[in-house]
C-alpha cells in the first residue's frame, strides 16, 4: 500500500475501507539468517537497510514489547549533526543526511522539522568553545553559525539575557537541525522493512542464548528457540542485562533520563534550544507542548521513572532560562533507560563471540542516530567490517586507549 495525499482524500470519501495493516503479525520460523534483538529505532532501522542496501533475506527483529514502546518513543526528538571529534562528527552527519531522506524513502510521513537548534553561549570561553565546535562541524560537512546577543535576540526575544549570573552572550546556530516525531520513526522503518520480507515479532523477550564452541547459534526466547546464522543485540539500556546472558559484561551502566511535556501553548519557541549555563533543552511539539528534559539521574536503574530532585534541576533551569514558562503547567512526564558509556559514545562492533554483534552505549544520543546506527549495523552484519563512518565506535577501546570522549561525561554522576 502506497501512502499519498490522494490516498488519504479516497479514503475518506469511501469510509476508510480501505487501509490494511502497516506490518505482518507474524509467527517466529525455527531459523533466520539473521536475528535483531530490539524493535525499537535502531533494530528496525538495521533491518530495514540490512535488506534494502545489502540484500539481506531471512531477517527477523523480536521485540519484548510492542513496537515504539521503549526508548524510541521515550525522547526529546531532537535530531543534530553539532559534534566536534573525528570520532562521532561524520557519523552523526552521515545520520543527519539520512533523515533528509528518510519520509520519501519510507513513503511515510515522520514529521522530519528542520527548525534549527541553537547552543547558548554565556561566557567568553564559552565563546571560544562554540568556535571551535563551530568550526569543525563545518571541516566535516556540517552546517553551524555563530551568533552575538543581537543574532540571538531576533530568533529568541522571550530569553533571559541579562541574567546577573548567566548573561547570554550570543550562541551556535545548526540550522539543518530539529525534530522528528519518535515513534513514527519506528512505525516507518517497520512498514518500509515489512515490505521487503523482514519477519517482525512483537512480544516475543529473548531469555538466553545458545552458544557452543565460541559461535552464537541462536536464541532463547518466551515463543520458543530461534536459529540464527548471525545475532545482533540492539536493545538500548537494557544492553547489559541482554549481554550477560551471552557472559559479557560491557562497559554500560543504565540510568533513567527524563523528558516532560508541557500543555498546549500558541506557537512559540521556533526551534530547539540548549541552555549553556545548565543541562537544559527544549523546543515546541506540532500539538503545541514544551517537549524538554535535562540530566540523567544519578542512580543505576532499569526502571522508567525519575526522581523529583532532577524534576526540580531541570525546572529550574527552564525558568531560568525562559521565565514566561513559570505559569505553563506541567502535563505529563516520563523516563527513558539510557545505556551510558564511559566515555558518552556509543559501541557498534562484532564481539569475541563468532556470530554475535553489538549495538549500544548510546548515552544521550540514541534518537538522533536512529538511521546511521541502523545502516552501520546492517554493514557490519552483511560485511563483517565497520562503516567508514563508525570505525571509532569499537568495544575494545577502552582498552587500547582510544576513547572517544565528546563530553566528558559518561555513566558515572561525577563527570557531569
């Protein structure tokens, strides 16, 4: 089925009659080629290009839940290309550059918003940092602008610029970013890997897996065994607890990081915006709502839920930033489990185990990635090398001394 404006309009006209499903409801197969644990963005996402760019057949993905239900409907929607090392810069971009394409390529409409997303600057040597970033952003074929107060005020009018503390001194402008609504990312890749053969099986937890002689054969799931020529988990902040049912321990600690949603307003933050004085972003929802969010919680936890002290943080620096927002009310919040790195960069590798492959470590930016880390996962899966793109991304690294440290700012609460 074709979606298309006349589609919609005949539709209507004759009763809606005419829709089918998006995707097969289907039963596992004994075996697969392949098996993509994690039906979430990137799982979807690896399928769909594992079969459409690399001629994968035999693919399943199994999800625990139901699609859309974990991480990739859990975010901010914000996606950006404003990296600054070679290690995460062109692969970041190489994501961005996918979204551009993404609804026509889908044939579905994910709500791909290029507003713009802006980094506040509040000291000189903030100044100086933006620069930099600024600049090679630009050296790896990004976009970015640097802004004073006046650049600022035009786009923004309702700041907070003469903060005592935290005056705002102008910012960088990445105008190719924005937002894409999040779970019909996970619906489009769905329908568009469905088209091409993929088996899509919801409900359906792996428990264990199979491994003899150092080779992966398959997985242990509640609808039964599945064969596999090749596994990849791609399951988000529940990589550890997956992982160790093969007996690997990686360099992950999960944390809760919560986003809110304000009510409806008028129209009127244009793009995204960061706080530089604080872990504080935020932009305006097509319905109307202040979708924002701040620090993780400094706690290990698998559970979807936040504390209020970070509740309070992020509050805080809103209205700090934007004091209009103090008499928005609050209408709903919720929690999504971030699989942090030690270095806040992300794993896309085989592992020691013949047949096994890893997807995670994703920290803040698991949604923005959602087509790059798909299509680098199908390459390694198809080719059994990395992308040129995510060659960074190894789970060695730590080891050999090439941590891609973009942040400084990994799983432990100290480094924030």
């Amino acid at each position: 089925m074709h979606y298309s404006g006349f589609r919609v309009i005949k539709e209507a006209l004759t009763g809606h009659k005419g829709w089918g499903p998006a995707w097969r409801d289907v039963a596992p197969q004994k075996d697969y080629d392949y098996v993509i644990i994690g039906g979430g963005g990137h799982g979807l996402a690896a399928a769909y290009y594992l079969a459409r760019e690399f001629g994968g057949k035999r693919i399943a993905v199994v999800e625990k839940g139901w699609l859309g239900g974990g991480n990739v409907g859990r975010n901010t929607t914000i996606v950006r290309s404003n990296y600054l090392l070679d290690g995460n810069a062109p692969f970041y971009e190489f994501s961005l550059k996918l979204w551009e394409g993404l609804e026509k390529e889908l044939n579905y409409n994910a709500m791909v918003s290029q507003r713009g997303i802006l980094n506040l600057v509040h000291t000189d040597a903030q100044r100086d940092a933006a620069r930099r970033r600024g600049n090679a952003m630009i050296l790896n074929g990004s976009d970015a602008e640097l802004l004073d107060t006046e650049g600022v005020r035009k786009l923004y009018p309702f700041l907070n610029y003469d903060n005592a503390r935290f005056p705002i001194k102008g910012g960088l402008l990445h105008r190719r970013g924005g937002t894409v609504r999040h779970d019909a990312v996970a619906w489009g890749y769905a329908r568009a890997a469905d088209r091409l053969g993929v088996d899509i099986i919801q409900n359906c937890e792996v428990t264990g897996f199979k491994i003899e002689a150092g080779k992966v054969l398959g997985v242990e799931t509640t609808r039964g065994y599945i064969g596999a020529g090749k596994v990849a988990s791609s399951v988000a902040g529940s990589s550890s607890r997956v992982m160790a049912m093969a007996g690997m321990r990686v360099p992950i600690e999960s944390h809760v990081l919560q986003a809110f949603v304000s009510e409806a307003l008028k129209p009127t933050i244009p793009g995204v915006i960061t706080y530089g004085a604080g872990h504080f972003y935020c932009s305006q929802s097509d319905k109307g709502g202040l979708v924002f969010g701040g620090d993780i919680d400094g706690y290990n936890s698998y559970a979807s839920r936040g504390n209020l002290p970070v509740v309070e943080d992020v509050i805080e620096s809103g209205v700090s930033l934007i004091p209009a927002i103090g008499r928005v009310r609050l209408l709903r919040s919720w929690g999504g489990i971030m699989d942090m790195s030690m270095d806040g960069s992300p794993f896309i590798d085989k592992t020691h185990i013949e047949g096994l492959y890893f997807n995670g470590g994703w920290c803040y930016g698991g949604f923005k990635a959602t087509p790059a880390a798909g299509w680098c996962l199908a390459h390694l899966l198809a080719k059994d090398t990395p992308h040129e793109t995510a060659t960074a991304y190894r789970l060695d690294r730590f080891r050999t001394g090439h941590a891609v440290d973009e942040k400084g700012q990994g799983a432990q609460p100290n480094l924030h």
